[in-house]
C-alpha cells in the first residue's frame, strides 16, 4: 500500500500477509532490489509531504500555544 490520498479508496492495490518465512523472504529481496534500483544511494526513507505537513502543524500549534500562555 502506498499510503497516499488515493491509495485506500482509488487505486487498485492488494495487501498480502503471508505467515511462511521462504516466501517472505524471497519478496523481501525482490523489494530490496527494485528500492536499490529506484533509489540508488537512499539509505533511509524520504518523509512523505503528509508527514511534513503534519510536522509543521503540530510545530505551528504549539507555537501558538506558547504565545498565548505568555501574553
């Protein structure tokens, strides 16, 4: 699942869970693979433009909320 705005309600995408160790571990590295691939040099995930949004939210409310407990 990608996790974006479309994702749940408009895309067509499956989640899988499967509980049987080889064949996780055979899409694990199919993923690694294909990640390595699209992202050569990315070692750690980029934030996605929700969870900056997000960030900077909470930052602005709790700004705000300083400012009035100091006036």
């Amino acid at each position: 699942m990608n996790w974006n705005l479309h994702s749940m309600l408009q895309n067509r995408e499956v989640d899988l869970l499967l509980d049987h160790p080889p064949s996780a571990r055979f899409f694990a590295a199919a993923f690694d693979d294909d990640f390595a691939a699209a992202a050569p040099g990315l070692d750690d995930p980029v934030p996605s433009a929700g969870g900056l949004a997000t960030l900077l939210i909470l930052v602005l409310l709790v700004r705000a909320a300083k400012r009035r407990t100091h006036t």
